[in-house]
C-alpha cells in the first residue's frame, strides 16, 4: 500500500467521530490542486499528496468552534495548528493531525514564470507530473521540466520540519530536514541592503499595486479578527477607505505586528495575494527579531507561550538591567 | 450647463427641533435650507431618507411626520452604531444632509374605504407614525383605525407628546401597552401579541400594518393568521444595512428585491415569496 | 459595417501616442508578475498576449471616488450657525483603454444596467462611461485560458459589446474593426491602413479561439436552480468550505460593481467616498444591532453566486452577470471555481 493510501484507509478510520477532514484534491486544471473537505469515503479517495498542496488547511480550523475535524499537514501547516492550540484558538480535543513526510511545495509564481520564459501560459496547463525531484508541465502543447528545488516555495528551502511537528496518525517515516538553501532568505536579504528611503519606495511601489482583497489576511491561518478587522472598521477609525499606498501600507502593518513571535511562515499571504505583493518579508522581519530577543520560533512546541502573549518580569535574553 | 441630478448629494437642512422621546431614540425635525427646494419636496406615506451628518456618515430611517404636515421632515433615530451615536449628539440648529424620498410606500391608495389596524412596537411606531397621520389628516377615506402600541416600559414609548391625543380621539381605537406592570400606568399591561389578539381585529376588508422588533414581528404575524388575516393583508416593513439607497450599492438585496428600492414596504404575502435571508 | 482597418505592429506606438496626446490611455503592463492596466507612455511594453490580472474596472470605477467634500463653518453674521457646504464634481477625465480582453470590456454591459438606471441615474458612472472608449482585443487560441468560460455567459473571445473598437491578432499586426461611432472616429488616424486584404485571416483567428474553448453547458436553467438551493444549507456549505472570505473575486471581477461609502473627516471639512466593497465580507450586510444577515461565508458566497447567476438575471432580461473571464477561479487563494457551483446547482435542481 502506498503511503497516501495508508493515510486514507487513516482518515476513513477516522471519519465517523469527525465532522470532516481537511486535506487537498485536484483543482480545475492539472496545475492547481485545491482544498478538499473530507466527509464520506468517496471524499478521501480524492485526497490528494504532492508538491501541489500549497494551501494551509490550518486556516479553516478555528472555523470550527466546538465541532471536531481533522486536518492533513506538511510539516510547515503543523506549524500553524500548534501555534492554533498554543493560543487556544483551537481545543486539542477538538483537532486529529494527519501528517506525512513532505518534500517540499511548489511556488505557482515561479511555475507561471518558467512556462512564460518558455513562452507559454500557465493558463493552458494540461498535465503535471512529478518524481519527487522535477516537476514537469504540459503547457501549449509543450512539455516544461522544472527541477523542483528552482521552482519550489521559498518557505521549502529553509524548512526545518519536513514532518509534522505534531500529530496524531504520521505515515511514513520522519524525513530530514536539509540544509537551509543558501537564497532562502534572500528577499529580507535584499530589503536589508536598501536605505530607507529605498525601503520605503519599495513598499511605495508594491502598496500601489494592492487592491485591497484582504487575501493575505483571510488566507492568514493567525489572523482570526478578520471578521472585526481594523482595516474596515469604523469604530475605532484608524484608516480611511483612500485607495493609497499609506493606507495600504498602515494595514499590512498592523498585520505584522499583530503577527509578531506568532507567524509560522507558511507564506499563505504572499502565495494568496492576487498581485504578487511580497508581504511575507514583513513578517519575516518582526520574526526575525522576536528570534534574536526571545529566542523563540512560533508554533514549535503546543506548550510554550508566544513571548508577545506573556509577561515576564526578567526576559531571559534581554538585559534590559545592564542597559 | 447645469449638472445631471446627483443622487448621491444630499439636500442641506437644519435641525428645527429635537425630541428625546427614550433613552435611546431621538426624534429630529429638519426643514431644508433651500427654502424652494422644501416647497417642491413631495414624498408618500413609509418612504425614506438617508440622514447624515457630515464626516460621520449616513443611515437610513422612515420619514415619519406625514406628507400632510411639511413644516419639516421628522426622523425617528435609535441609537445603535457609530452613525446614530453620532446622530444623537446633534442638536436645533445643527446642519445634516438628507437625500430623500428613497423607497416604495405603503399602500395607502389601495387602503382607501379599508379599516386599518396598526400594530407598532418600539421603534417600530416610526414607520406606522407617517401613515397614522395621514390617515388621520385624510380620515374621512378611511374605515375603523384601531392602532396598538406597544413597548417594553413607559419610559421606552415614544412619541409620548402625541399619544394623550392619540388615546383620546374618537374616531380612532388607540390601545397602549407595556410588557410588565409599572407604577401610574393607565393603560394595558402584555405582549403585544397577546394584546392583539384580545383586542381580536375582524380581517373583512381590513389591512393589517405592523412594524417592530423581529421577535415581535414573529408573534405578531402569527396572532394575525390565527385571527384570520390573509397574507395579503399584511403590511410590514424591512431594515437592512443600506449605502447608497438607490439600488446600486449591493448590499441589501433579499434574492432579486433591493429593499432600497423596492421596499422597505412589503406584504406579508410578498415577503413569504422572498428568498429566506432576513 | 464600416470597413476594416490593419495597423502593422510597428505602427502601434504611433497609433498609441496620437491617442495618448488626447487622452489618457490605459494599456496592459507587465508589473509585479501579473499585467495591469497603467497610463500608456512611450516606450511601455503592452502586454497583449495574456489576460490581465486586473481588469480595466478601475478605469470607469476606480477603487475609491470622491463623491463630493464638504466644508463646515460658522454664519459670519451669527457665529452661533453652523454652516454646511457640499461640494461635488463628477468629472471624468477622458480616456481609452486599449488592449483589454473581450470579458473585460463587456463588464461594463453589466454595470450600464444597473448605474444607468432609469430612476437614479448615476451622474459619476455616467460622466466616466461616456468619457471612456474601448480598443478591445480579441482572444487568439492561444490566449484562450483553462479558466475561460466566457462562452457559457454568452460571450465569446471577439464579442465587441461592451467595446467601441475590436483589434484581432494576425500576422505582422492587428486589424481594427469600430463597433460604434465613438470607435470609428478613433480609427481615423494615419497609423491604420485598410485591412481588408486581413479580414478573412482575422475570422479565422476568431473562429479558432472560439474552437479552442468548445461546447459550453446549458445553464439556462440556473436562475431557478439557484433559488431552489436557497435553503439548503448542506448545499453551501459544501460550496463554500474552502472560501476564505477575502475579496479577491469580486475586486478581480469585471462585473462586480459593489461599493460602500464613508465619510472621511479632516477638522472642519472631510470628503465623502465610494470605494469598492465585496460581498464576500462579513461587514458587507452587518446592521448596527449586531444582526447579519449573511453571517457566515456560505450565506455571502451564495448572494455572489446567486446574484451573479440569478437574482440579476431576473431582473435584466436574462443578461448573466458574469463574462466569464475566469479571474475569480484563477486567483483565488483556494481556487473556488464559480463554474463548479453553477453547474452543482443547476444539478441539484435536476436531482
């Protein structure tokens, strides 16, 4: 039996006692896999496992208070549920974790623009295929093939857990995690070396872009106000409706900053964002510095309280007595 | 070139007068600045208008002083949100915008030698307001008014300057009640369903009109089938989240009806052929 | 019909720059990973080959509009009277969007129906509408998408309604087909020549585009299907699971032509301003009570399908509120794919 079969003969075990189970199936065309909600046997069997589950299926978890579901991960969703439970957003009672051993997720922006180099659309995909290693794709009638490790999420190269942090039925065996790629941090990297005023004109220039969707928030497995959120409230009335790039701005970051020492980096704001803005370096930034203060990595351990959520009179690393 | 009407524009108008009638509702009395443009204003019975206060934004209420009486427009406003907090903090003098006649209207042509029964509730009197008075200003088209009003406490009743009045005169059935005993209450003590059907309404050739709290609303059309109403004979009116009030904007629309625009007026009958999203 | 016209490709700029010295023109450009409609200069790069990832909508609605500003003050004869002045301007600054798709043009088919209404005519619609052409250009086989349906919604990859001018790729250029007057005038300029040497080659291109997308389903019947599902709960659940509830759909949407209005104070003056809004948000129908009508995201995923495929049919003589250009599908964080949901309705109702 292979693995993924082994996980559903799991999930139909399952089943009964749930209300459903998340996972993935095939999308619309042979390149967009899509959310799948398991809830008889004839679901599972569509269940799907590869490098096309992009989504973050922790997403939908908090959606249901009081029932329990299940949920497949890769190791980096596992991330966001145990984050989930750490801030009690989600009962452990209420949540059965399937994982398996992932190898990685393509980026579907690297994808389109390969195929655009090869001067087709990724519009007119009409097969995928994948031996773990290349990712090849039918495209106009020609076929494409992207090694995966070039055309897979930023988010793959510098996993540290391939395997699902925590779970309740894993299949397969635990996979190591490789050696950070060398680019993986490449767009703060990049941020870094601007000035400020350049800084500036970057988030100028992709702010401009922004249609306001709220993509980013609501694909956001963490962002759970979403439903109250300061970016269309009036009551309190902290930003206008202004069609401007300091609006926009305003909003992504409170988005950060409500995300800071929370955030997993799954990247689901940046892969949902329509126009391709690279909102996740916002992110990855305050996470950056909540690593550096507290030495802390968000959704790692359902035990530890995030070091924003938490007062301590003395923080272990900082010294703010011999300031 | 003079421009194209702008719907989006609202009339500036004064606040001749505020009325505290509850804790919660207040009652606003504007007259149009440009004095034409008041002289020109027409509207029918149930019709509303969209009141704003500059930098706080718009809401929707019924105009409830009648067509009959245009020495102002009189807007009703319960204190709920951001807008009508705002609204309530507004005083005689004050200057907001009105864009008005928005809505249908009750069918007060088609009530014309029918008896009326009203049934309001709360801040559901509003509506029934506009449409008592012209019936009163026009009583001669009109069959038996019978008219019961109800809130939860005395202090909750609005328009409690008019309602000696109301009580008194002869050629109209007025009935008050509150939901539980209170001291130097004259008047019924109950539901309002539970009044309605001890009061016992005959339906031939009688339109029922009734407005208020949901809940209310519920008991209340069930008293009306179980008194023998027909659907048809049943006029409510609906609230919904509305912004542009002209039917564009998208956000109040029950299947294919935009309440903006083809209500807030609907019988009974119609509403039941409405998809179910109230 | 007025005779066809050809521009070489090497022509265009001129052709582009001429428009351009008169109006502002919004091409397709490649920025950020996805195309964009930007003012036209010389020396930018149309992208014609590929849908936008945005449609033109901004062009006739932008994201946000001043509806008018307003101004607040005391009677300097009596400075216990607060004064209130208003000031609007529905203005509208003359413009050609050239190169957008068919469905993208035809969006505003949609729009005319409800902003030129009869009753309230909408005075900055209008204004924006009127100073609008539309150099359109037809879909080739190859730009012909997995997530193109504009065929089910009566459409197709050369429908010029909703278009002044039709461009369709042939070899070495584009021929130019005007749709109206305003269209015609614009092809009036020293760039074109006579095309009809190229007709017979662009119904070709046509015809093979349209090939390309094959049969469409029957979904006449989706305006009672929907209606019927209204109350079937399991039903749109089913179709929503995976929603997020983000606006990317309506906001990518050609039809989509939703807003809100808010007051935007500053001291004693402010200005009061639609912007774009989506139904797939909770505050969309959230009443001052607390009440919402559509609490969750099966009820709003219902009204966009339901408002799309039945509630405006219904009203516009059967017109579908969709031109089936896909973008909700295609960037969708989750790929809800609206095809799916109308066809499980129209199913349903079947049984």
């Amino acid at each position: 039996m292979s693995r993924l079969e082994e996980l559903k003969t799991r999930i139909k075990e399952a089943l009964p006692g749930l209300e459903c189970v998340i996972g993935w199936q095939k999308g619309y065309d042979p390149l967009h896999n899509t959310p799948l909600f398991m809830r008889t046997d004839a679901d599972v069997d569509k269940l799907e496992w590869g490098p096309l589950n992009v989504h973050n299926p922790a997403v939908y978890l908090p959606t249901f208070t009081g029932k329990k579901v299940g949920v497949v991960v890769k190791g980096c969703d596992s991330r966001s549920v145990v984050e989930l439970l750490q801030e009690n957003l989600i009962n452990r009672d209420n949540v059965v974790i399937f994982g398996m051993p992932c190898t990685g997720v393509i980026d579907l922006s690297k994808v389109k623009a390969r195929l655009a180099g090869a001067g087709v659309s990724a519009g007119t995909v009409t097969a995928v295929t994948d031996d773990g290693k290349t990712v090849s794709v039918t495209a106009g009638g020609q076929t494409t093939a992207m090694p995966l490790a070039e055309v897979r999420a930023d988010k793959c190269g510098r996993c540290q857990f391939p395997n699902a942090v925590l779970a309740d039925a894993y299949v397969g065996d635990p996979i190591a995690p490789a050696a950070p790629a060398a680019a993986a941090d490449a767009d703060l990297a990049a941020l870094d070396a601007m000035s400020v005023p350049e800084r500036m004109a970057f988030w100028r220039y992709h702010m401009e872009r922004c249609i306001r969707c709220y993509a980013c928030r609501n694909a956001c497995p963490m962002c759970v106000c979403r439903d109250h959120c300061i970016a269309q409230s009036r009551e309190p009335h902290w930003l206008t409706q202004d069609d401007t790039a300091t609006e926009k701005l305003m909003f992504q970051v409170v988005h950060a900053l409500h995300l800071a020492g929370r955030c997993t980096e799954c990247g689901e704001c940046q892969r949902a964002c329509p126009m391709d803005i690279p909102v996740l370096a916002l992110k990855k930034h305050l996470n950056r510095t909540i690593r550096d203060l507290f030495d802390y990595q968000a959704g790692v351990d359902p035990q530890a309280i995030p070091p924003l959520l938490q007062f301590k009179l003395e923080e272990d690393n900082i010294k703010e007595r011999s300031w | 070139m003079t421009d194209p009407f702008n719907p989006y524009l609202p009339e500036v108008a004064t606040i001749l007068e505020t009325v505290q009638e509850t804790h919660n509702i207040k009652t606003f009395r504007v007259r149009f600045d440009d004095e034409a443009k008041m002289a020109a204003f027409k509207f029918e019975p149930g019709q509303v208008g969209q009141l704003s206060a500059p930098g706080i934004g718009e809401s929707t209420f019924v105009i409830n002083s009648p067509p009959t009486r245009m020495d102002y427009l009189q807007f009703s406003v319960m204190r709920a949100g951001e807008v009508t907090t705002m609204l309530h903090g507004l005083n005689a003098g004050d200057k907001v915008g009105v864009r008005a006649p928005l809505g249908n209207c009750f069918p007060y042509e088609a009530m014309k030698g029918k008896n009326i029964v009203f049934v309001g509730g709360g801040i559901g009197m509003a509506p029934l307001r506009t449409l008592f008075l012209y019936m009163l200003d026009n009583r001669a088209d009109y069959g038996d008014i019978t008219l019961l009003y109800g809130a939860r406490s005395p202090a909750d009743m609005a328009f409690s300057a008019e309602l000696p009045e109301w009580t008194s005169r002869a050629d109209v059935n007025t009935t008050l009640t509150i939901d539980r005993e209170a001291d130097g209450w004259a008047h019924k003590v109950g539901l309002i369903p539970n009044v309605l059907l001890e009061l016992a309404p005959k339906p031939e050739n009688t339109v029922a009109v009734t407005c208020g709290p949901p809940i209310m609303i519920k008991f209340t059309l069930e008293a009306l089938k179980k008194l023998g109403f027909e659907d048809d004979q049943i006029v409510t009116t609906l609230e919904k989240r509305m912004k542009c009030g002209i039917g564009i904007c998208g956000r109040c629309n029950i299947g294919s009806s935009y309440v903006c625009v083809d209500g807030p007026v609907y019988t009974y009958a119609q509403l039941k052929a409405l998809p179910n999203e109230l | 019909m007025a005779a066809v016209k050809y521009i070489a490709s090497d022509k265009l700029p001129d052709w582009l720059k001429s428009l351009a010295a008169k109006s502002r023109v919004l091409v397709p450009v490649a920025e950020g990973g996805g195309v964009v409609f930007r003012p036209y200069a010389p020396g930018c790069r149309p992208v014609f080959d590929s849908d936008a990832t945005a449609p033109p909508k901004g062009a006739v609605f932008p994201a946000c509009q001043e509806l008018f500003r307003y101004e607040q003050g005391k009677d300097p004869e009596d400075p216990g009277k607060p004064t209130l002045k208003l000031i609007a301007s529905t203005e509208a600054e003359p413009t050609v969007v050239f190169g957008a798709k068919p469905c993208g043009a035809r969006g505003f088919l949609i729009f005319d129906r409800v902003y030129i209404g009869k009753k309230f005519p909408d005075p900055y619609y209008i204004a924006a509408r009127e100073a609008t052409v539309f150099v359109t250009m037809a879909c080739a086989a190859a730009n012909v998408e997995n997530t193109c349906f504009c065929h089910w919604v009566g459409s197709g990859p050369a429908d010029g309604s909703g278009s002044d001018v039709l461009l369709t790729p042939v070899a070495g250029g584009y021929t130019a087909e005007a749709v109206t007057d305003k269209g015609a005038a614009l092809l009036e300029d020293p760039a074109l020549a006579d095309g009809a040497a190229k007709a017979d080659e662009a119904a070709a291109v046509k015809a093979a585009a349209r090939e390309v997308l094959g049969e469409a389903p029957d979904i006449a019947a989706s305006p009672a299907a929907l209606l019927a599902a209204f109350d079937d709960a399991d039903f749109w659940r089913d179709q929503s699971d995976k929603c997020v509830s983000c606006g990317a759909c309506t906001y990518l949407c050609p039809t989509c032509y939703c807003f809100t209005i808010t007051d935007e104070p500053k001291g004693m003056s402010g200005r009061r301003m639609r912007s774009w809004d989506a139904c797939m948000h909770f505050q969309f129908t959230l009443e001052a009570s607390g009440h919402n009508p559509r609490p969750t995201k099966a009820h709003r995923l219902k009204n966009r399908v339901g408002h799309k495929f039945s509630y405006y049919p219904t009203l516009h003589d059967g017109l579908v509120a969709c031109c089936g250009c896909g973008r909700c599908i295609k960037s969708c964080p989750v790929s809800v794919d609206i095809r799916e949901i109308v066809q499980n309705a129209v199913a349903r109702a079947k049984g």
